[in-house]
C-alpha cells in the first residue's frame, strides 16, 4: 500500500512539473490603424517583472508559463491584455486619453479636446512627491503663464499667483479667484484645502474660459476638484513625509576684524589720513576689538558675530495624511485627516495645521437624482518672525554680542554698534504671541434630470473663519512697559448658484446651454483691545483684564454682497468646429448704485485641423491639431467694501470739543475720512487670445501655443489729495489703463528607450507690460514719476527712478575732466565714487537727471520636467528658471560704508584694497565704491549701481523613489507602496549679487530641503 501511495505521489509531482513547463511564444506587435509594426513595444507577463521588447518589424519571442497572459504597452497606444499563444499578433489601439479627458471649467465640464479658450490642467500625482503647506508653491514654475512668489515661511502663507501679469495697481487686487468643488475665495490657499485631498487644478487663464465667473474673474481663476471615490473602490491610503531644512548664506558679511579694518580705511579715504578713535577698536594705527561697556552698564567681550547665524537653525517638517475612500454602484464617500508640523528656519517661528475633509456622492432614481456635498474643517496655528528680521540680520554690527556679560541681551547704542535691535531679543519677544485660526469649508448640492437631457443643479457653498490674535511684549532693561493687545476676527461668506444645463446631440452636431443664477454675500466682524502694565507676565495672566494702563477698544463690521446671472452655449459641428458664447451680468455693492451692475462678454471658436479629410495623409504622425481664438471682458471690484461712501469716523482723540464751555469736558466728535465717488464704476480688462493645441507621433509629442494681450482700463485707484483740499480728500476713481501681452508655449514628450520609460515637460512665458494711460492730476506723479516731465506711462507698472552711472572715477584726472565738462549740482565727483551721467544733455547733473531704470517684472519664465522610469525606480528632476532685472536694495547696507554703521559685504574689503592701491599707483582699479565715511557724492539715492542682473537657473526638485513590484504588492494586499528621497532648492545659478534671486529684498530666507517620504495604500 505505502509503494502504490509513494508511486502516486511521484506521479502527481511529474503532472504538476508538466503543468507549469514553459512555453516560447513568438508574436507581432502592430498599430490596429494601419497595421504598421511598433518597434520597442513592451510585453511583460502579466503578474511577473519579466518581458522584452519588440524588434524593428514588431517581433518579439518570451517563454512565459501555459496559459499565461502577456501585457503588452506602448507610449502612445491604449494597453493592452491577451492570452499567450505561439504566432499571436497583438494590435495597439491609439491612447485618446488625453482628448478624452474631461476637464472642470466653471459651473460644467468639457473634453480636453473641445476646450477652446486657455486652459491648464495640472494632475497632483505630478507633484505629490512636493510636500508643502500651500499647494501653488508645487505649482511654481510648472504652469505656463502662472507666475509663484514665494519665500520660505512656515506653513506657506506667504506665497502670492498671478495669472498672466498684473491687472491692477493694487497689489491685492491681483490675485486669481479659486473655486474649490463650487465655493469660491480668494484666502490664501494654505489656510483653505491639504494638497493631498487635491485630483486636478484647472488654471483659466484667458478671459472666454474665465468670463463665466464674470467680475471676479480679471486675474484669471483657479478651479480645485478633489478626491472622489471610483465606482467599485475601497482604499486606505497613508502618506507621511519627513523634511530637513536648512538655512544658505546668502550674503558674505564682514567679520567684527575685518570691518574694523574697512572702517580705518574708510575714515582715513574721507579725513585726509586720520586715524578713527573707537571704544569698540581703539584709536592706534590699526583697529584692535576691545571690552567695552554698554549703555546699561554692563562689559561686553570682544568677538565676532554672524547674525545670519544666530537667528537661523535647521528645521523640520512633518506631514501625515490618512484617506479612507469607497464607492459603490450608487455613490461614493472620502475621508481624509491630515497633520501638518513646521519649525522654521528662523529661530521662534513655526506653524502647526490639522485638516480634515469629507466628501459624499450618491445617485438615485436611476441617476436622476444626485445629492452630495463636501465639508472641510481646518485648525491652524502659527508664531510668525518679527517683522523685518531678515534685514534686520543683515544690519547688525559683526562686532555687537548677542549678550552682555551679566548674561542679558546686549541692545543698548553704542559708539560704531548702531542702534539695531537685537534681532535675538525679538523673537524671543515675539515667541509670547499666539495666532489661532479655524476655517469651516464647505458645499451641499442637488442635481435632478427631470427629462433627459437637462440637468437642474442648486449648491450652496459656505466659507467660515475664525482668528484670534494675542501679541505681548514683555518689559526689558530699556522700557519697563509691558505691552498687550489682543483682536479677534470672524467671517462668514456664501455662495448659493442654481444653474439649469441642457445637452443636445443631433447627428454631427452637439450643443450645450447652460443658465444660472448667483448670490453671495460676506460679512467680517472684528474686535480688538490694547493695554500695558500687566502687573504679572505668566502667560496665564495675559489678557486685557490684567492690564492697569493705556486701555483702548475698538470693534468693527463689514459686508459685501454680489448677484450675478450668466449663461453660456457650447456648439460642435462633426468634432471639427468648435464655438461658445459666455454672457455674465454682475451687480456689487462695493460700487456706486447708479454704476454697480454691468455686463462682461466672451466668444470663442475652435477648428480641429486634423478632422479634416485634406489631413488624412498626416494621419500616420498628427493624432490632433486645433486652432483656436477668443475674446472677453473680466471685471474686478477688489476695493473696500465702503469705497464709495462718504465716511466719517468717530473719535474722542481728533474730532472732541467742549460742548460746555468748562474748559475741562470733551465731547466725542466726527470727521470726514473719506469722500464719495458717484462715477465709480467697473475695473475691466479686456483679453484676446490665439492659441493652437497639437499631439503627434502617437501621442508621444503633446503641447499648446498661446499669444495673449490683456488691457485693463478704468482702474480702480485711491489717489493722493493736495492738503488744500483739507479733510477727507482721500476718495476712489476711476484712472488708468495698463497692458499685459506675451507668449506661452506648453511642450511635452513621452517615450522609451528599451525598458526606460522617460518623460520631458518644457514650458515657457513672455511677458511684457506697460502703463498706457494715468489721471491727468497724477500723471507724472503717481508710481514714482519726478512730478516735473517724466510719467509712468510707457513704462512697466513698478518701474524705479533714478540716476544713471558709468561706473566709478578711475584717477583723478578723470574727474577734473568730468568737472570741467559738467556743472556739478548734485554729488560730489572722487575718486572711487560713483559717476552720474547726464541723461538729458543739458551739461549739468542735477536731479533732472532722474531716469527710468527698469522693474523686476519676469521678462520670461521657464520650466523643465523630466522624468525616467525603470524597473519600480523613479527619478525626475524640475528646474525652473526666471529672466529679468532686480533691484538689489541690499546693497545700501553691503556696498556704502557711509550709508550704516551696521554690517556690509566682503567686497569691501577689495574695495578698501584698491584704494590703498591708489594711493600708490593713482589708479582705483575695482569696480565697486571706495569705502569712506562721508556721503557727499548722495550714493543713497536711487541709482542704476543698485539695479543688477537678477536672472536665475534654479533645480527646484530633485526626486529619486521606488515603488515595490506588483507581485509583492499582491502578496501583501497593498494598492501601492512607494518610498522616495527628495531634494529642493539644490543649487542656483545666477549672477545676482543678493542674498536670492528668488525672493528679492529681505523675505523669510527660502531653504534648502531634504525629504524622505513613504505612500501605500490597501
């Protein structure tokens, strides 16, 4: 019995082994098109990592185990699935995915491939490698026509979008309006949504895709879809990220030795060789560091200080989202909550956030009826750096302690110390405040198809939020008043659109109407108080009540309303002749009632070329051409919600008098702030736009082309008032027009090179813009014009005025030249001193000289993606680039000795250098000014010497990841399970002077940053 059961057992090995004997399977690879073969055309065996890829005549030979089943890909072509057999031919169906692609653009959706105005659409797995608090700064560089600003602030906060240019002479009125799944604002997206819960960002950028949103939509709109569960899912997602940041020097700063030595240099240029007498140096032939005793008594020891240090640390990052999402036959749900913890680089400062998000779908009545919503509840906290810290580093003397020797802060004046506070004292000052926010986001809708074809769709939208502020100073050895004041902010905002949408299709020709009708409504409360002298200063104890001086309350509110009805046809002829007509009527209240309402057009038309049938020989390498061309009108009413009233302001402090007449009594009294305007009207900006979109070569070379020109007029500006006018001259008008035009192209190609996978994403922006127009009272006053002859119109809105140089006085006979040939009535011509050039050849240099110099406004913008993959590993890298001129007002404190008795740059030292040299040689030869303490030849002011070249090449992200193989993913039950390394801001090249080319002046200091991240899901 034990041999037959051995005999069996060994048979039954035998059929198994037999079972699972491999087979060679010869195949073709062709296009189902035109049955062309596809060379390296990849075929793997489904649930292995092993395959090859096809040969020139698209053959290829595998043995894989019987009954297996081979996946076949190809860049370009739809994958494809099929049993393994000997001789089989596969055929690739072209990828319309791209055309196919449904994209949100304002109250309805569109195919990709019938969209006619501009618009992009950015996929967030492109940049979900990017952890961040705010989602745009992913963006920068990335979006042709977007221009990012951002620095290095916790949590994001401070990144500013402009869509194609500025619209406005008001900073804050250029912003893009975003609308998130229906509900719109203009908060600073940190503060709104988690990039994690984001699907897509569509980026309207041209006034036919955007003149549905009508008056809000002058600077572009930016339309956010989030995450929603497939039909048939059911995930758990985890994502967690770790990040180290770290500070870059920007700028190369004297030691406390190395300014003694530019002072002495300094000091003896301008006093005939006089050595300086200093309680911090001395008064010998060279400067020697010293103790010396402060203002408040105490010794300070001789060292040397870098403030850039001392205020700056390394910091982390942390990130951690959970997502939960289902869907099933007749809905779906997603959850997610997300942690955000940010240090940053700047000692004291920091940012906290916890997001969560829930979001619903369901259909009934065989999806005739669907209900859903979204609620989005937001935390965050922030301690933010003292203002004017970073500039604050850089002013600070080398050779003043951060402490004095009793251990306190070392802030008192001092003989060459200055009177900078010390930038240490601050923000441990500044760590007592506290800065609390809570947001509540959100939408409910109803969508009913009572008969086929036409959708009625109602949804409310609601915007919450909540701030509270406390911010105490405590007393110090050089003001023994405690100080506290505390504010608290709530906003409401909602939306509430109905829209009706009727589809019809007839043969060749499609069409869509859409009509709606919108009403919305913001109202801001605000209270606030101050006091000092806060007997105790535990933080317990820190609030108004505690304080026994100086107690001052205010409070506040504000509405804005807008009702708006619009609507909009779409019409396609056979796929080929596209057309739509957009039509919005806005009425604001922040506008006079005789003018608040006005109407904002758009046309568009498209032609797909490649429909045509005189294109069918491009067939074999042009999958889709389209021209397209539009026009429309986009309003903006970003002012003060009260701008055109008369208002007065109540006030016992400027406005009481003695009613009685006892000398002693004061009544509270009212005077005028500001007058009203009953003209006001609309800010419009008017745009055209051409474009044309094309893929080819199987959809491996993909792209857009876009010329623009944007004109804004009747610009909204509060100007300036003579004092004859007396009170209350301060009064909005209607003045100035502005034009933004420029170029954008979008390129992309996708490919393979043997098992490779590689991608390459360019795109690039030129822009160029001009002031066209001012009110006559302030045309050559108002954005820096002299007052006298020259006018900012015909120049770039923030353009700088000032004085045109030649470089630096050589030797002396070059300025007895000079002097001879010019007279003199501003500066005083030295050698090594800056030389000013007549502009207006009138023979003198005097302040008509005064020039336009330029601005900072990006000339061009350019983004480079690329991507490979291979075998589970990912690596791509993003670089962005920006030209243009910077004004590099650093170097007031770095380049002028004269001009600040804090810090200045190692280049002085070459300049201290030269002119030891010349007293030698009678040649300066350096190009910057010779150190001195006196500042006869005016170098503060404005001058082509401070304007620079601020160009940059800079690699944004540098990311290598590996996914685990599908097998073992199977194995483990894991949807997907990746762990990847990042790097951010890894090196720049530019010819700037400054500290960034990125963040000009003295913003937060961008970092350098080191990720490591994990994502999988089940």
């Amino acid at each position: 019995m034990n041999k037959k059961l051995i005999i069996l057992f060994f048979a039954l090995l035998t059929s198994l082994g037999a079972a699972a004997q491999d087979i060679t399977v010869h195949g073709t690879v062709v296009s189902k098109a035109d049955n062309e073969p596809l060379l390296g055309a990849s075929v793997v065996c489904k649930g292995q990592n092993t395959g090859v890829l096809t040969d020139i005549e698209g053959n290829f030979t595998v043995k894989v185990p019987e009954g297996a089943e081979l996946v076949v890909s190809y860049i370009g072509y739809t994958n494809r699935t099929a049993p393994a057999k000997d001789g089989m031919v596969v055929k690739m169906s072209e990828d319309n995915a791209l055309l196919e692609e449904v994209v949100v653009v304002g109250y309805s959706t569109e195919k990709k491939a019938d969209l006619i105005g501009s618009v992009s659409v950015v996929k967030m797995k492109d940049v979900a490698d990017t952890p961040t608090g705010n989602v745009m700064q992913a963006l920068q560089g990335r979006v042709a026509g977007v221009n990012i600003v951002t620095d290095g602030t916790p949590g994001g906060t401070s990144t500013s979008t402009s869509i194609r240019g500025a619209s406005s002479f008001r900073g804050d009125a250029n912003s893009p309006l975003y609308v998130i799944d229906g509900v719109m604002t203009r908060d600073n997206i940190a503060t709104v949504i988690n990039a994690s819960d984001i699907e897509s960002i569509q980026v309207l950028k041209d006034a036919s895709s955007a003149a549905i949103y009508g008056a809000q939509a002058a600077n572009g709109v930016i339309i956010i879809t989030t995450k929603r569960a497939k039909k048939g899912e059911c995930h758990v997602t985890f994502d967690a990220s770790l990040q180290i940041q770290t500070y870059n020097k920007g700028l190369d700063l004297l030691n406390a030795d190395q300014w003694g030595q530019t002072y002495w240099t300094a000091f003896r240029n301008a006093n005939n060789g006089a050595t300086p007498n200093s309680a911090i140096y001395g008064n010998g032939a060279t400067p020697s560091l010293r103790t010396y005793k402060n203002l408040n008594g105490e010794d300070v020891l001789p060292q040397s200080t870098s403030w850039e240090d001392e205020i700056h640390r390394t910091a982390l990052m942390q990130t951690y989202t959970v997502g939960l999402r289902r869907g099933s036959e007749n809905g779906s749900t997603a959850f997610s909550l997300s942690f955000l913890d940010h240090d940053g680089i700047v000692k004291g400062t920091d940012f906290q956030r916890v997001n969560s998000r829930l979001g619903s779908d369901y259909a009934f009545l065989d999806n005739h009826l669907k209900v859903g919503g979204n609620a989005t509840v937001n935390w965050w906290k922030a301690h933010y750096a003292p203002d004017g810290i970073e500039e604050n580093a850089v002013k600070q003397h080398p050779a003043k302690a951060v402490y004095d020797a009793s251990g306190a802060y070392n802030d008192a004046i001092s003989d060459v110390l200055g009177d900078t506070s010390n930038a240490l004292r601050l923000i441990e000052m500044n760590s007592n405040n506290n800065h609390e926010y809570w947001r509540i986001l959100g939408n409910a809708y109803l969508s009913v198809e009572p008969v086929k074809n036409l959708i009625l769709k109602t949804n409310f939208g609601i915007n919450y939020y909540n701030e509270t502020n406390k911010t105490f100073e405590p007393k110090w050895l050089r003001d023994d008043v405690n100080k506290l004041s505390q504010s608290t902010v709530k906003r409401t905002d909602w939306v509430w659109t109905n829209t009706a949408q009727y589809n019809i299709e007839s043969g060749k020709n499609s069409l869509m109407g859409l009509l709606g009708i919108e009403a919305k409504k913001y109202h801001t409360e605000d209270m606030n108080g101050f006091g000092t002298k806060l007997a105790i200063e535990d933080p317990n104890y820190q609030y108004l009540s505690s304080t026994t001086a100086g107690q001052t309350v205010g409070a506040g509110a504000s509405n804005y309303t807008m009702y708006s009805a619009f609507g909009k046809i779409n019409y396609s002829y056979d796929n080929r002749y596209l057309a739509s007509v957009t039509i919005r009527r806005d009425a604001s209240s922040r506008l006079s009632h005789e003018n608040n309402a006005d109407v904002f057009p758009s046309f568009s038309a498209g032609w797909r070329v490649s429909e045509e049938k005189f294109m069918e020989n491009t067939k074999p390498w042009l999958n889709d051409l389209k021209l397209r061309a539009a026009w429309g009108v986009n309003g903006n009413d970003i002012i003060d919600n009260e701008a055109f009233y008369t208002k007065y302001l109540v006030s016992l402090q400027a406005s009481s008098y003695n009613m009685n007449g006892d000398g002693t009594t004061l009544s509270p009294g009212a005077y005028k702030i500001q007058d009203r305007n009953p003209d006001l009207t609309w800010e419009k900006t008017c745009q055209t736009n051409v474009g044309i979109d094309f893929s080819m070569l199987n959809g491996r070379l993909y792209g857009s082309l876009d010329y623009f020109h944007k004109k804004t007029k009747d610009m909204l500006v509060e100007k300036p008032y003579i004092a004859i006018i007396g009170e209350g001259g301060y009064c909005w008008y209607n003045g100035g027009e502005m034009v933004n035009k420029g170029f954008e192209a979008q390129l992309n190609w996708r490919d393979h090179a043997g098992e490779v996978d590689y991608s390459i994403g360019f795109n690039i922006t030129v822009t160029k813009n001009k002031v066209t127009s001012l009110l006559d009272d302030i045309y050559y006053t108002y954005g820096g014009g002299n007052g006298i002859d020259k006018s900012l119109v015909g120049q770039p809105y923030g353009s700088w005025m000032g004085y045109e140089t030649d470089g630096v006085f050589r030797t002396q006979q070059e300025v007895d030249d000079y002097c001879s040939t010019y007279q003199i009535e501003f500066g005083k011509p030295e050698v090594g001193r800056l030389k000013y050039v007549d502009t207006n050849n009138d023979g003198r240099i005097s302040s008509a000289d005064r020039t336009w110099l330029g601005c900072d406004l990006p000339k061009a913008q350019l983004g480079l993606n690329l991507g490979l993959n291979w075998k589970g590993f990912d690596l791509s890298a993003f670089l962005s680039a920006t030209f243009r001129d910077a004004y590099n007002n650093s170097k007031y404190y770095t380049d002028f000795f004269q001009l600040w008795t804090g810090n200045h740059s190692t280049r002085l030292l070459e300049a201290a250098n030269a002119y030891e040299d010349y007293l030698t040689t009678g040649v300066y030869n350096c190009d910057i000014p010779a150190p001195t303490t006196n500042n006869s030849n005016n170098e503060n002011e404005l001058s082509r010497y401070y304007v620079e070249n601020g160009s940059y090449l800079r690699l944004k992200t540098l990311t290598l990841g590996y996914t685990l193989p599908q097998t073992l993913k199977n194995k483990l039950h894991l949807t997907n399970a990746r762990v990847y390394f990042q790097a951010q801001n890894v090196f720049t090249v530019t010819a700037y002077n400054g500290a960034d080319p990125e963040g000009l002046g003295y913003p937060y200091a961008i970092p350098r940053n080191y990720t490591i991240g994990l994502q999988f899901g089940f």
